[in-house]
C-alpha cells in the first residue's frame, strides 16, 4: 500500500489513537487481519469472527512486526480505535484508491467463473503494467479492500473479483474502488436461496454495470439474456463476448483435446488469432473470452491476448485440477465451489475427458437454493444418473433428493467413507470427478485418491 502516517489513518477512519501510538509512525503495509502474516510495517485488523477474535492477537501481531492495530476496544499494542472494523478498512481501502489516480479498477462478477476470468485478465493485464489482483477468491466485504490495499504508486491495475451475497453487496463493493471496466459473466443458481430467483441475482450482478461512469465499458456475456439485458442499465459503453455470431469478442471453430482442453480462434474487430488452453472444461472458454473482452478494451493486440491466455496455468486451487495417478487414474478435483450450473459444466467436461473410460463422480448436496433445493438437487442427481457413470457416490447430509433423482447411487456419510468406497472401485485408467460445496471438502477426496491424505 501506499505509505500512510498512523495520524492519517485515525483521520480516514474516524478513529482515534490510543495512548502508546504515535502518530507519525509510518503504515507501509501489508495490511492484514491474520496475525500470522503480519510483518514490519504492516497493519493488523482485529476483526470479530464467530469462532476467533482478532483483538485476542493484536500482541502477537505486534510482535512479528506490525506497527499498529485497528481495533474497536482497546489492546495491549498501538491502535486506532474504531467504532467498526470492516467499515473502517473499507474507508481506509476507498482512501488509498483515491490517491492513486493512474490506477485502472476492473470488476468482475457472475454466478460462476469469477475467479478464474479474473485470473486470466490479471495475466493479461500484468503484459503493460504492474497489477493486484485478489489471491483466489477474496471477494467479499473483507477480502475486497484487503485487496485493494495492496495496491501502491507503481500499481496501473487493479483486477477485483465481486461477489454478491444479497442486493446492495456489489454496490458497496464498488464504491470501495469505483471501477471503469465492469465484467458480467452469467446469471446462474448460485446461492438462489439467498436471492430468491434469477431476476433477483441478475439485479445484484448488474449493480456493478451501474456504477460504471460514462466513459467507462460495460463488457457483457452476449449469450446469457439476463446479462446482455443490464445494457440497458448501465451510462458506459457496452462490448459484449461469446460464442454468438453478433459478439464484438467471440470465440469460433472450437474443439477439446483429449484432456478437456479447449482450441479456438478468438475473433476480435480487428483481427483474430489462434487459442491454445490449458484450462480444462469448455466453460473455460467463456471466462477466456470475457478476460480477452476486458484485455481488448485495455489496448492490447488481439496477438498479446492469444499468446498469454493460451499460456496461462490455473492460479487458484481446486477449479477443474486435473491430477494422474502412476497408474492412470485421472481425478477431476473441481471441489471448491457447486451449484447447478456448474455441477452440468463439470460433468459436461466428465463426459469429454473421460470418453471411452470407466467414469465415477463424487458429489454433496448442493446449498443455498432455498424452496428449490429440493428440485435442483433431484435435478442434480438425474443428469448423474444419466451421464453412464460407473458409479456416483453421494457424500455427507441431506443427500435424499440427489438419491432420489439417481437411485442406484451410494450414500456415504463423510469423506473418509467416500474414499475407502471409491478406493475399491478404482482400476487403472479411470476417471473420478470431484464436485461440490465448499463446506462438503471434497477436494479431501481428490487429494486422497491422488495419493495425499484424506484427513
């Protein structure tokens, strides 16, 4: 972050120094809230969680070298107290924005897929300028401006993942770090319970198209209906990606390999170039697109874009790894986040990366879909069902509607059960899909077939 005298700090956040603070000692960052990352120089946040208090930490915090707290009572250390935390990090991380006018702040949003176009696009990015972007998917109302304190004088690009939980979220998200560049990826399923239906999660998503300025773009999924609708939402320009004929950035002639890989020639106005990925799985096209949408808007040739998009390896964990055994098993870990749309991508790759082999799938009850869980859940299980797997083992509670849409699959109760039934069934060349909730820990599964441990 940019360098910030602790006077300057309690001035930002209304806060107020504590007697053993001095006020001209000097934040140079990192600005933290685990005590274990501290280091000189830094910031310690004590926030307030349900399990663990950052208060009960702020010495140790001090100790590794953190040259204050922001704290909301007082600590054994030197604080600015405030009256709340996350609003003050928030007021801290919209200060240090402002101060850093050359810097370029592109959101991305959707129901799935966020974090690996913003990935892609802190790749491409990072080819005509230093860039901060999140490390895997600080979305949130901590993580966001924890984010964006990271950024200092040398900073061009500020590439931030938002993540909407209800309505306003993404609002108050973009009015930490304003961005000129908006990225609307999908309207899907995720946490339907929560929004109680699509138009809903579209009006959270398009919320970042709104606070885009007139001179700014608005880039939209042109084959998704509820996205490319927020055109009408928006006063910035609008470019749209996809694989419809009228997108400004499209992808054409596709294919997979072998491994789930896909080819294809991205297609810009003005020009087009050939695409190599190492992504696995055909949605990853979409999130290519959408980061080559946003690129092109930021000048680079649509050459620049094709070589760094087909170089680029998965940064963030869990999101379609694809892992070999010695003796051929491959295991799809796609473990770090499910709901409906993405349990059918993820088997869609299933089928085209496991075609002609033995394929198993290991799944949980999907979450956060309120009156319709039910439905999407025995939903889940029919396409399971109907996919010709070898077998579908169905982990953990509330598994009745998935068992229900696929009756000959396996419950188990955790995922030390799935691993010891999956671990008989497996012969040399099969394929083992991974895929559910966070809460689930599925990628304990992947892990354990790959050879780690399941604990």
């Amino acid at each position: 972050m940019i360098p910030l005298p602790l006077s300057r700090v309690a001035e930002i956040t209304s806060g107020a120094l504590t007697g053993m603070a001095d006020p001209a000692t000097v934040i140079r960052g990192p600005v933290v809230i685990d005590s274990r990352r501290a280091g000189p120089g830094s910031l310690f946040v004590a926030i307030k969680g349900e399990r663990v208090d950052g208060h009960d930490f702020a010495a140790r915090a001090c100790a590794a070298g953190a040259a204050a707290v922001l704290a909301t009572r007082p600590v054994e250390a030197p604080a600015v107290i405030v009256s709340d935390a996350q609003a003050a990090l928030a007021s801290l991380a919209a200060a240090v924005v402002a101060d850093l006018p050359d810097v370029t702040v592109v959101g991305v949003t959707g129901s799935a897929g966020k974090t690996t176009t913003k990935d892609l696009l802190a790749g491409l990015a990072a080819r005509i300028g230093p860039t901060v972007a999140p490390v895997g998917s600080y979305n949130n109302e901590i993580g966001h401006p924890l984010t964006v304190l990271r950024a200092d004088a040398a900073t061009r690009y500020l590439v931030l993942e938002l993540s909407a939980r209800n309505i306003g979220h993404i609002a108050y998200l973009a009015g930490i770090a304003p961005p000129r560049i908006g990225v609307v990826l999908n309207v899907g399923t995720a946490h339907l319970g929560v929004f109680g239906g699509k138009e809903a999660i579209a009006r959270a998503k398009g919320e970042l198209v709104e606070a885009l300025p007139a001179d700014g773009v608005a880039v939209l999924n042109a084959d998704d209906p509820l996205v490319s609708a927020m055109s009408e939402r928006t006063a910035a320009r609008v470019t749209t990606f996809g694989r419809s004929a009228g997108a400004h950035i499209r992808a054409e002639a596709e294919s997979l390999d072998e491994r789930g890989r896909a080819s294809f020639t991205l297609r810009t106005p003005s020009g087009s170039a050939p695409v190599r990925l190492r992504l696995h799985g055909a949605h990853a096209v979409e999130n290519a697109l959408a980061a080559a949408a946003a690129a092109y808007e930021l000048g680079l040739p649509v050459t620049t874009i094709a070589e760094e998009l087909s170089g680029a390896e998965p940064r963030s964990r869990w999101r379609m790894e694809v892992g070999d055994r010695p003796d051929g098993v491959m295991v799809i870990n796609d473990a770090y986040n499910a709901n409906p749309d993405s349990m059918r991508a993820a088997f869609r790759s299933l089928a085209a990366i496991g075609a002609g082999r033995r394929r198993f799938a290991v799944i949980a009850a999907l979450r956060e879909l309120g009156e319709e869980s039910a439905a999407l859940n025995e939903g889940v299980g029919r396409l399971a069902a109907g996919e010709g797997l070898e077998a579908l083992i169905v982990v953990g509670p509330d598994a009745g509607p998935i068992l229900a849409g696929a009756p000959g699959a396996v419950h188990v109760p955790d995922v030390e059960a799935a691993v010891a039934e999956l671990s008989g069934r497996l012969a040399p060349g099969d394929v083992v899909l991974v895929k559910g909730p966070r809460a689930a820990g599925l990628e304990r599964v992947a892990e354990a077939i790959l050879g780690g441990d399941a604990r």
